[in-house]
C-alpha cells in the first residue's frame, strides 16, 4: 500500500480535499468506543510500521492515516501506489483478547467490515478475493480496489493495515487490473464520509467477534466472508510457499479461515497462505 506522486499542498488537487481530522475524531473517538485515538498525517513511510513502533505505548484502538505513503508495504512484498489523498490509506492497532490461533480471522474480519462499510457509503458493490483483497467492478470487469495487511506487533498486538483507492482515475492506475471507487460509479467519493463508514463497520465486526472469542462460526463472521468472497466456486489457481502450485475449485473456508480447495483427483487441501489467481467466473 504505497502512495506516490504527491505534494506538500493539501489543496494542490481540488478533486481530492484533506481529510478532516478533528471531525472525524470528534465522531469515531467516544467514551466505551474503541477507537481511542485516530491522528491524520500528511506523509509517512508505511503507516502499519508507525503503529508497531508504538504498540506496546499505545491502547488498543489507535488509527493512524496518512494522505500519502512511501515505503509501504503490501502483501507478500507488493507495493500500492496511488497519488496523495486519492485514497484511504490507514492502520489501526488491536490487541484481541481471544485465542492467538484465531487471529489470522483478522484480515478476513477487516475485509468483510470494509467492503460492508463501502458499500454502504459509497454505493458501490463489494467482493472480496481470497485472503486479503477488496474487488470492484469497472466495465464489467473485476478490479482490484483495495488492499488487507495484517501484522503481528510484540506479543499481545496486531497492526491491520487498509489500502482503498478512492478517486484513483484510469490514467493513474498502477496496473491494468486495478481499479477505484469512482471508476466502479460510486455515489460518493468524499473520503471523510467512506472513512467514517469503515471504522464504524470495523468496530461492530470486531466487537461481535471478540464478544464470541474469536468463534467464526458464532460470530457470523465466517457465514459472512463466504458470502461476499469472489473466490469461492472459481477454479483457482495457488501459488504456494516453496514454489508449489495447487490448481482447483475454490469450495469453502475452513474454521481456520483457509481457502479449501478441490483438486481433479478428487481430494482436498486447504490452503493458508499463498497467491490466489482466478482462472474463471463462479460456475
């Protein structure tokens, strides 16, 4: 989740107005919330990176934004660019208190309040591909809008890093397969509004979650992922660690959170962590 191109000028594209900070403390940060703090900066090398230089001095629930980001880092070492404020571009410090072996439901958590929140906000129809992308669709076609990094911080903490593009135009995307809010035809594009949105969604799935310890089932959380994820009957293809390759039909999520994929012969394997490509439509 990297953001490039930028200026020192918050008003130097009047398309893409700041973020208005105060305000959006003055909505997300309430007694018994838990987001309890939430600071807005104008550039940052990776904002995942601040908040883990700092978790074991902050409480659960510190929101750091960054206009623009330059080193960030994404998912198996990928980088996002975006130009400054075309997007949301944020972490957010939780310290859950449920069994560690369930905290790699995180990302999948986050992915479904955001894509629950946007849709919402800006009106625009959500997927979500397998373990840690927001999809749009731009022509018809399945786009990349946003980006899920969770990372472990010390022994107690995790850092959730969220990546969304926003108002990112077709000239200005990084890939072909990209994509953004606006391009996909959102309603609105005004970021404080989408940002509320995703925070507010983010602390009612992580609260139902947390209240259930971590219980997927319980929780709703994994009926829910199924539901919104593009991936699942697809035949996909997995790019293992250690340079294996498992190809097949996507056909559920496990209690673990892992993609359970069917193979020719008839079997099963269920993979954790890996690149996913999508080979067809759902059948």
């Amino acid at each position: 989740m990297t953001t490039s191109q930028g200026s020192d000028r918050p008003w130097s594209d009047l398309d893409r107005p700041p973020l208005n900070a105060p305000a959006l403390r003055r909505a997300l940060v309430q007694p018994d919330a838990l987001w309890t703090s939430l600071d807005v900066v104008s550039s940052t090398g990776s904002t995942n990176s601040d908040l883990a230089a700092r978790a074991d001095e902050l409480p659960e629930g510190a929101v750091l934004v960054a206009e623009e980001q330059t080193s960030g880092r994404g998912r198996l070492d990928r980088t996002w660019t975006a130009p400054a404020r075309s997007g949301l571009f944020l972490s957010v410090l939780l310290k859950p208190d449920v069994p560690v072996h369930r905290w790699g439901w995180l990302p999948l958590l986050t992915g479904v309040a955001a894509a629950t929140g946007l849709a919402k906000a800006a009106g625009t129809d959500m997927s979500l591909k397998w373990p840690n992308d927001l999809l749009v669709s731009v022509g018809g076609e399945e786009r990349k809008t946003g980006g899920i990094l969770a990372e472990r911080a010390g022994d107690d903490a995790i850092v959730v890093g969220l990546g969304i593009n926003v108002t990112l135009r077709e000239d200005e995307l990084p890939v072909p397969a990209a994509g953004s809010l606006l391009l996909a035809g959102a309603v609105s594009t005004d970021r404080d509004p989408l940002l509320r949105a995703v925070l507010r969604s983010l602390e009612q799935w992580y609260g139902d979650w947390v209240r259930a310890d971590g219980d997927p089932a319980a929780s709703g959380l994994q009926a829910a992922y199924a539901a919104g994820c593009a991936t699942l009957g697809r035949r996909v293809r997995a790019d293992l660690p250690g340079e294996r390759m498992l190809e097949g039909e996507a056909v559920a999520l496990d209690g673990d959170g892992r993609l359970v994929v069917a193979t020719e012969g008839g079997g099963t394997e269920a993979v954790g962590a890996g690149d996913i490509v999508h080979l067809r439509t759902p059948s």
